[in-house]
C-alpha cells in the first residue's frame, strides 16, 4: 500500500514537471522563477567585445572595423564592414538597441567569425555586410544614472533596456538626439547606401500563438502607410527568407508581432527616412529585467543564439545569391499574430 502511493506521487510528480516541456519544447528552456540560474557573467561583456572585434579585424583581410562614435559615458560604438564591391546590395544588422537584449549580440559574435572561416567562403563577393553589434554598450553594461537594484539576474553586473540617460533608443529614431542613436543615423545610414536592415531584440518569454503555443520569437515589416510599397515588399521578403531558414528548425517557433505605425522605431522611421527593407525580429526572453517574467532562464541561449546566427547567415546567403527575389511573402498573410499574457515592453 505505502509503494503504491509513493509511486503515484511520483508519477503525479512526473507529470507536473513535464507539462511545460509538452506545451512547447520548441527553444523552450526554463523561465526565470527565481530558481534558474540567470549570471550575466557568462555574456560578451563590452570590453571583451570591443577586443573581439580588434581580433576578428586583424585576422579577417575582408572584415574592417570602424568607430561611428561614442556612447553617452564614453564607450565608443563600433561598425563591422565587409564591403568588397559597392555594387553589391548591403544588409546592415543592428544589435541590443536595448541593452539587456544581449543574446543577439552573442550570435553576432558567431556569425562575424563564421565569415572567417571556410563555412561562408565566397558569401562576401556578392553582398555587403554592415553589423552594429551593441549599440547600446551602457544600458548593457549597467553603467547608468539609474538604479537598476530591482533587476532579477546574478552576475557581476545588471543589464538594462535604456541608456546611461534613461532613453530608450529605438524611441529616438526621428529626433535623434541620443548620441547612440546620431551614431547610428549620422555615420551609418546617412553614409552607406543600405537595401536591407534587421533590426534585432528580445520580448518577454512569455508571448504565444495558436492559444498557447510559445514563440521562439516574432517578426514585423515596417507598418507605417508612409513606407514606399517597393520597400515593404522587400521587408516582407527579407521575413520570408528569415521564416523559412528558422521555422522549419525544431526549436523555431514564429509569430507576427504586433508592431504599430509609430516611426521613431527603426522599423518604420528607417524604412520610411532611406527607403530601407526593413525587418524586426524579436527572440524570445531577456538578459536581465526587473520583471520576473521578461527573463528567460540561460539553459535557452543556445537556441536563441543559434536563431540569431540561422537568421544572420540566411539572409546574407539569399541576398547574394539573389534568391531573395523570388521569394513568396504569401506566408505573412496567415502567419497568426502573437499575443502577451503580460505587459508589453517590446521593440
Ligand atoms: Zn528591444
């Protein structure tokens, strides 16, 4: 009698702790319950960025690196260029506007290495590549003029969604009077002339489609009715070579994201400014957050990198190869729109 219940408690045990595999295995990791571990220590910090890309430069011939200013405390802010012909259409990718979005970062990382290596031999003759990784090195380093004590993760430093002033950069997009954000327009968009833009994030870990089903991240074109139609439908491309490279993968789970028109969000203010194909992406949990449920548990990066780098490396190959051209945007139409069960602090 004392086995049988033991061993139905067990079973009852089994299944509690099962269930949240089940409702979506797919790049599901733990959520942050204040029992995962959550160390910012294991992320690029940004000096150890900064001398990653010292090294890549020295190493790649095809790579250079080029400061485009600085942030608010000082910390310049660097552009990776691999720009072998002016001919060829250019992809700029911008990471962590948000400074506690870092996860993005980390696959940028991986895909600037990549382009050293064998793997993306000849990629570079027909596309030009821009990365922006980190625009917002103060907010990711905590080095703000705000506290951030309430924030949830461990490590020797807490990450933040806002600058060492308190704005949140992707808010700046048409006054740009962040020194981050005239950066990025002054020295970037204003001097290159740039096709495509993914502009990437991170949302709280808790968003779904198809009632519960959780999203490994979401997608949105500019949604602006001041976008020029010709560049929306590149932006609508540029999603579908990114759906395609990740949904199929059994950890990539896309939802639309529930974007608005307002254009001091690079979505649309670039899109709408330079006449950019511009695409949001947004993945799944963040670095560091003072909300419990914004955070994913660390046992997710390495889907979440993984999904950064299939994006990055997906796109760079269909731009070059011009597969992009012929793609079908048909899937945005029923591509089911992700919903929060929280508050929304996204984009
Ligand atoms: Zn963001």
């Amino acid at each position: 009698m004392k086995k049988t219940m033991i061993s139905l408690v067990a079973a009852g045990a089994l299944v509690l702790s099962a269930a949240p595999l089940q409702a979506g295995a797919v790049g599901n990791g733990p959520n942050y319950g204040g029992n995962e571990t959550i160390n910012t220590s294991i992320l690029h910090t940004y000096s150890e960025l900064a001398s990653f890309l010292q090294t890549q430069e020295a190493k790649q011939k095809d790579m250079e690196l080029e400061v485009i200013g600085q942030s608010v405390k000082g910390r310049d802010l660097y552009l990776v260029k691999y720009m072998k012909n002016p001919e060829n259409p250019t992809i700029l990718f911008l990471t962590q506007q948000h400074g506690n979005e870092q996860l993005t970062t980390e696959g940028a990382i991986e895909f600037i290495k990549h382009l050293g290596t064998g793997k993306m031999k000849g990629v570079t003759d027909n596309v030009n590549i821009l990365i922006v990784p980190m625009l917002n090195p103060d907010g990711a380093m905590g080095d703000v003029d705000f506290s951030l004590d309430d924030y949830v993760a461990s490590g020797d430093r807490h990450l933040t969604r806002y600058n060492a002033l308190g704005v949140d950069l992707n808010r700046d997009h048409v006054t740009k009077i962040q020194p981050e954000t005239q950066a990025l327009h002054f020295n970037v968009m204003q001097k290159y002339d740039i096709d495509y833009m993914i502009d990437l994030h991170h949302q709280g870990a808790d968003r779904v489609i198809n009632g519960d089903e959780l999203v490994s991240g979401s997608i949105l074109y500019p949604t602006t009715p001041n976008v020029d139609p010709e560049v929306l439908e590149g932006s609508k491309k540029l999603g579908a070579v990114v759906y395609d490279a990740i949904n199929p993968k059994g950890w990539g789970t896309l939802g639309k994201y529930p974007g608005g028109s307002a254009e001091t969000i690079s979505r649309n203010g670039i899109a709408v400014e330079y006449g950019i194909s511009t695409l949001l992406f947004e993945m799944r949990g963040m670095s560091d957050h003072a909300y419990e449920d914004y955070v994913l548990g660390q046992k997710s990066n390495g889907y979440l990198i993984k999904q950064t780098i299939t994006t990055l490396e997906s796109t760079v190959k269909a731009i070059g190869d011009g597969s992009i051209d012929s793609k079908d945007t048909s899937f945005w139409d029923t591509l089911p729109e992700q919903t929060s069960r929280q508050s929304e602090e996204d984009e």
